[in-house]
C-alpha cells in the first residue's frame, strides 16, 4: 500500500464548482425569468381564490342527456381523425423514414427527406391545423391532414434511427442470397425492426388521440371545438364533463395498446398478459427480499 | 440482558415466499457471540434468506431471533431501524451505489446515525470523516477515496462493502457469501481483512459461504444446512466427510 | 418418443392466433367506420391547391422588420415560458414520480392515486391546460407558464416513476441495512442512480416545451404564437411566414442543443 498523505491534505469530498456556479446562475435566470414573465406571488394568491370560484363553477360536471350526446358526437370524430391520421401518416412514414435511412439510402436523398421531416417535426401540430384550415376550411379533414405530418415528423424519424441500428449481417445474408432491393427490404429490413416499428405506432396512435382532442380550438374538428367554445361561453361544468371524458378516453387507449404491444411483441394471450402482469409483481416482491440466491 | 452479549438465539424461524413451500423450515439456532461463523450448504438451501431475516431484509413467516433480549423478528419502524444500525452486511454483489465516491460509500454506513438532511449536504461529523480515512487505508484504498464506485474493480469493491460496514461500528457483522464473485486469490485476502477488522473489534460474524476450505480455514464455529434445515453444527475439526455428504448430497464431488 | 411421430410445429396457438385476428379485424373495421363517417364537404376540397398556393404566395416575401418588431420579444418570451414552465414542473413531478414507484413507495393506494394524477396531467393538452389557467390567472405568460408545468408532470413523472422502479436493489438493500432512515435510502440509494436519467428526461421534455410554448399564444397564454394570432387576424400572412420561420429555426436550435448537452452527460 503507498503511503497516505497526511490528514491536512485530504478532502473528503471534492466540490464540483462547475455545478454550483450552474445551480447559482440558474436561481438569477428564474428570479430574471419571472419578472420578465410578471410571475408573482401576488397574482398567485389572486389566482388562488379565482381558481376556487373556477373549481366550485366545474363541479358538479354537466353530464346532462343533451351534453352527452354532444361530447359522444366529439369523441368519436376526435377518434375518427386519430385513426385515419394513423394510418395516413405510418403509411407515409415508412417510404420516408426509409428514404432517410443513412445505410441503404445514398446521401442525395437522405437529406431532402430528413429535411421534410425536419420541418414537420418542427411545427406543433395546432400551427400545422391553422394552415390545413386555410387550405380545406374548416373540419375534420384539415385534423386528419394536421395529424398525418406530426405523425410524419415522429414516425418517420423514429424509423429511420431503428433501421439504422439493424444489424447488416442479416441484409447480407439476404443480399448474399441473390435477392432483389425489394427482396432485402421484406426479409432482411422489416423483420428486423417490425417489433420497434408497431411500439412507435400504437404510440402515435396514442399521441393522435390526445392531438385530435385539441386541433378543435383551431376549427379541425373533433371534441376540441366543443370545448372550446364551453370556455368562452364560460359554461365550465361542460368543461369538466369533457375533460373527464378525454381522460377516461385516454386512459382506455393506453391500456388497450399496451395490450396491442404486449400481444404482437411478447406473443402473450388476453389471460396470460393479466397473469403476467400478477408474476412479475411477485417476482418483484421476491426479488426486492432476495438478492443472489 | 448483557449489552455485551452479542449471541444470538433463533427459535422456531419460518419463511415461505409461497404459501405452503416454506424455504426454511423451523430453524433452531444459538449462534455465538463472538469468532466467524460460517454457514455451509447448496445453494437455495435458504442460507441467504436465514442471514437476511436476522437483519430483516427479508420478514420471516412466523418464529423468533433473539438478541439482546430483543426479538428482531417483532421490529418494525424505528426501533427496527436502530437494531439494523448495530448490524454490518457485507453482501455477494458489494452492492455499492456505483456512481458515488468511495469515500461517500463508505459513510453510507453512518446514514442510520446521521439526519437526511446533513447526509444530502454531505456534512457529517469530523469523527465518521476520520473514521472513514483510517478504515479506507486499512482496507489499501487510501488513494481511491474520491474516485467512483464503478470504476473499482471487484476486489476492491468488496474493501469498499466491508469499510461501510464496519464504519457502522456494528456489534456484529453479517456477510453473504462475500466470496463468491471474487477470484480464490482475492477471496482469501477478503476473508483476511474481514477477520482482522472484526477480531480487532470484537465483532462476531456470520458468514454464508460456498467453498468448505476457505471456511473451515477461518471460522471457529461451522453450522451446514440442507433442504431447510439445519443438519450439522459444531467445530470445523467436528466436520466430517460424512457430514459433507449429507449436506450436500453425493460424494462424487469429494474426491 | 414415438409417441410424437406426429409433431407439428405451429408458430401460435390458436388463442393467439384468434387475438391477433380479433386486433386486425378490430383494426379495420375502426377504419372503415371512420372513412364512411368522416365529415367531409368536398367542394372545400376541390379548391385545396389553389388555396395554399395562394397562401404561400401570400407569405413571400416576408415582411423581416416584423421581426425586430413584434417577434424578437415574443421569441424571448416563449423560451422564457419553456424553461420556467420546465423547471415549475421538475419541482412538481419528482414527488408524484416517487410516489408512482412501487418500490420506493410500496402503498398500492398512492402509487394509484400517482398514476391518475399523471395520467390526468397527461391526457389535459397543453392548450387546454392554458385555457383552464387563463381562466385563473387571466391571459398571459403566468397561464402559459403554469400550462406547459402541468402539461409536463405527467412526461417527467411518469418516465421518472420508471426509471426508479428499474434501479438496481443491491445497493438500496445495502442502505437498508445500515438502518438508514427512507428518506436517506431515497437521496443515497435510489437518487443517484436515477440522476442521470432525470436529466434527460428534463432536456429532452425542455425541447418538447419549446414547441408547444410557441402555440399557447393561439389562446392568449403569451408568448410567439401571440405575435402570430395578430398577424393573421390581421391576414397578415407575411408576417405569418416570419413568425414560422422564427419557431423552426428556434426548435432545430434547441433540438441540437439538447442533443449536444445529453451526450456530454451521459
């Protein structure tokens, strides 16, 4: 063992200066921040009693035959847009995502199509609604077409990244075999990244769904319409019987894709997945008592 | 009770992690209160989950273990917490927290005596701090004491476990099978350091190991368990090929 | 082995095979329906092309001083809007994330009561959200600022949440073990090791932050998307185009910000 150095000369804990001097500026920029933006507490304590008044005008939710009929009418045009706007869209990510693959496509087309997706990425899909409805007036068409490039933008840039990870031993097997482009496609690309590939769209399907319940506020049909002009006639207890609607809607979506994903990725039946999902709680359990043995 | 009396007496202890398939089946013990005391047997014979309910890692299913006059079967909240701050553990996978400093590992071990909130700004008393360097030297890590757990190799990290553990200043020590990961050369320099900080200390320890040799060369006192139970438990000059046979079934392993 | 002379090998076994059907079929069947319910009025559509070529005619040139005008303040205003919103919503969603994982928090009934909270703040749009607020605050940055805070703890909590529910049991059992209380076993066991990926969560949901403070402006929530909703009620699509190209050099900018930041830490 080498010698140690005497006590004056040891730290117990060296000080990372570059992170206090971080966490230092970054208190100013919030103090700055919030003036700028005339964030106070003042406006926060009127906020509060505002908000009570708002909370108590919300509960109880309006829920009334009339009310329902008008918020069913909306979720199912919201759910209309989300799935044509799905299926668009994944049908028009995959040629570009491919296009933008950087390892089976050369550069000349690489770039122009990680440009478009560059752009649709860019442009929350409410800006992208707003000129869909210049383009086709008002409606569910200029949703669909808002919700197809957001999808664009994310699908396609996730799929491009995942067929860049593929291994290339598999594209040379099948390219070794005498295999056509389209033949390298089918056997040696889609199988490689067809798991990842159905997680991205029951993602985007999810993240549709959530978009097509707002793209209303801009006139792009769907339940977001409704709720807006709720708000502006300040009728807020039709506002939270929407919301809790949207939410209800949500959450059944998530569910039922997880199931989707479970299904076609884990090969797990409807009683297996609940089983499932109990075993691995108990080996969590198990787990968090036993360590190796 | 004597607070010097460090023995510890297990009656009656019971785990099942499944109804009805009980992994340690009526455990009845009196382990000494000072020297290594390994316990030897196959593995899944429940030697983890026996050192693990003395700490209460794991709740035994019914049964008792004594010690102090304390049953640590029956703790829970703040009186099981401060029985656990007199109870070391050195585990099989060091189980250090990797992106830490050497030195913040080792005063994990004082966390049970230290507030969050001094721990979260790292202010902990000059006497830990002191405590710390010298326990690091002792182990060889004198000049690692601001480098990251994860840049340790296993030997070392095993040091690292066993500082913390003794920087609890336990009265006593419980090790799982601290060997295991670690080459035959490391595993014997292991043992050396546990048995020489713990001796020096009083310390007793109880130590789950796999290889017979390297516990009969170190411990005072063997306990072999098989299927549950416990089936040999006496000196390593008492421990009989015999005894071997029926702990761990067959004999063409023996030679 | 003779017994299984007749083996056959099939890749799913009919329950699985029936699901899958089901999926499909549900799957088409959905859209069907929405292709033959759609509301579509076909005349607006005839006239599309003619529509935005005359709208992107409209934009060009674009009117640059509108920038130092109107845009530049708003600019800084939004980003200001992201950032505060971002960090409001760290200090939000770090105790529903704790409370969402079942192996720091082993309460069924408040990992329960997390997931609904993030679930809630999850499936309320950000632009909802403003609304809900502009309706507490009034218009402005605060609304906005408290809209993209909410918005986003259901993002970090949730993905937090997960990253603490995969960390690693050695060291947490080891912390136990020296009698720590929880709140030390949190700071010294769980904390460091999800660290790292909380800091990407943060960039990563900044960057998402960046783009939607642009809209919030559309309901009056502060922000670039203010200077827009004047340009075109205005029909000034000129100013528009500024305003666009504004958003799309400032997203890509901070994309590449994000991604050069989370290299350097992870």
């Amino acid at each position: 063992m080498s010698i140690p150095a005497t006590h004056k000369t040891r730290v117990a804990f060296i000080p990372n200066w570059p992170l206090r001097i971080g966490f230092i500026l970054l208190a100013f920029y919030v103090v700055w921040a919030m003036g700028q933006l005339d964030v106070t507490w003042a406006r926060f304590v009127d906020g509060l009693s505002a908000g009570q008044k708002f909370l108590g005008r919300m509960f109880p939710p309006n829920f009334s035959a009339e009310k329902v009929e008008m918020i069913t009418k909306g979720l199912l045009e919201s759910i209309q847009i989300a799935v044509i706007a799905t299926v668009i869209g994944i049908g028009l990510s995959l040629p570009i995502g491919l296009l933008a693959a950087r390892n089976l496509m050369p550069a000349w087309i690489v770039w122009p199509a990680r440009a478009l997706i560059a752009v649709c990425r860019s442009f929350h899909e409410v800006v992208i609604a707003i000129i869909f409805v210049k383009a086709v007036g008002f409606g569910a068409i200029a949703g669909i077409g808002a919700l197809v490039v957001g999808s664009i933008g994310f699908i396609s840039k996730l799929f491009a990244e995942a067929i860049e990870e593929i291994s290339p031993k598999q594209v040379e097997a099948v390219r070794a075999s005498g295999a056509g482009f389209f033949g390298v496609l089918i056997y040696g690309v889609i199988p490689q990244v067809f798991s990842r590939f159905l997680g991205f769209a029951s993602y985007q399907f999810d993240s549709n769904l959530r978009h097509s319940t707002m793209i209303g506020i801009v006139g792009a049909g769907g339940i977001g319409g409704s709720l807006f002009s709720a708000f502006q006639r300040f009728d807020y207890d039709f506002v939270c019987a929407i919301l809790l609607s949207i939410i209800a809607l949500i959450i059944m979506a998530e569910v039922f894709s997880n199931y989707v994903r479970a299904l076609f990725n884990d090969n797990l039946a409807l009683l297996d997945y609940l089983r499932n999902r109990r075993a691995t709680k108990l080996s969590q359990e198990k787990s968090a008592g036993l360590g190796a043995s | 009770m004597n607070p010097l009396d460090r023995s510890i007496q297990i009656r009656g202890l019971t785990k099942e992690y499944k109804k009805g398939v009980p992994v340690l089946k009526g455990i009845d013990l009196d382990i000494p209160g000072d020297g290594i005391t390994a316990i030897i047997g196959p593995s899944g014979t429940g030697k983890s989950t026996l050192i693990r309910c003395i700490n209460r890692l794991i709740d035994p299913t019914a049964g008792q273990i004594l010690f102090q006059g304390q049953d640590l079967a029956k703790l829970s909240g703040v009186p099981l917490r401060e029985a656990r701050r007199r109870i070391g553990m050195v585990f099989q996978e060091y189980n250090l927290v990797e992106r830490l400093t050497v030195m913040e590992n080792v005063l994990t071990g004082r966390l049970g005596y230290v507030s969050a909130f001094r721990a979260w700004l790292r202010k902990f008393p000059q006497d830990d701090i002191d405590e710390a360097f010298a326990l690091l030297d002792a182990v060889g890590l004198g000049n690692f004491v601001n480098q990251r757990a994860d840049g340790l190799s296993g030997g070392q990290r095993q040091r690292v476990g066993i500082a913390r553990a003794i920087m609890q200043r336990p009265e006593i020590l419980l090790a799982d099978e601290p060997t295991s990961s670690l080459d035959p050369k490391t595993s014997v320099e292991i043992m050396e350091i546990m048995a020489e900080m713990a001796g020096t200390r009083n310390i007793p320890i109880i130590v789950n190991i796999h290889n017979v040799a390297l516990a009969k060369r170190f411990c005072q006192r063997m306990i072999g368990m098989t299927g549950g139970k416990v089936v040999f438990n006496g000196s390593p000059a008492e421990l009989t090929d015999d005894h071997l046979k029926e702990i761990y079934g067959g004999e063409d392993w023996l030679e | 082995m003779s017994t299984h002379a007749i083996r056959r090998w099939e890749r799913f076994t009919p329950e699985q095979r029936f699901l899958r059907f089901a999926f499909y079929f549900i799957s088409v069947a959905a859209i069907v329906f929405s292709i033959k319910n759609i509301e579509v009025i076909p005349e607006f559509l005839y006239d599309a092309p003619e529509q935005l070529a005359d709208f992107f005619q409209r934009m060009w040139p674009m009117d640059t001083a509108y920038y130092q005008k109107s845009v530049h303040a708003a600019l800084i205003e939004t980003l200001n809007i992201a950032t505060l919103g971002t960090l409001l919503s760290l200090t939000m969603s770090i105790p529903v994330g704790i409370m969402a994982a079942r192996n720091v928090v082993p309460i069924k009934p408040l990992n329960m009561l997390a997931q609904l909270i993030l679930v809630s703040s999850r499936s309320v749009n950000t632009l909802v959200w403003a609304l809900l607020f502009i309706a507490i605050f009034g218009p402005g940055a605060m609304a906005g600022t408290m809209a993209i805070a909410f918005r986003s703890i259901g993002f970090v909590g949730k993905l937090l949440g997960e990253a603490l529910e995969e960390a690693n049991r050695g060291p947490i059992d080891a912390l136990t073990a020296t009698g720590a209380p929880p709140t030390s076993v949190f700071l010294k066991g769980y904390w460091p090791q999800v660290m790292p990926s909380f800091v990407s969560i943060a960039l990563f949901r900044w960057d998402i932050n960046v783009r939607e403070s642009a809209v919030l402006g559309l309901v009056g929530a502060g922000g670039i998307g203010m200077a827009m909703d004047t340009a075109m009620n205005l029909f000034r699509w000129d100013q528009v185009a500024v305003v666009l190209s504004t958003i799309f050099v400032v997203v890509i900018i901070a994309e590449i910000a994000v991604s050069a930041i989370r290299r350097r830490i992870i």
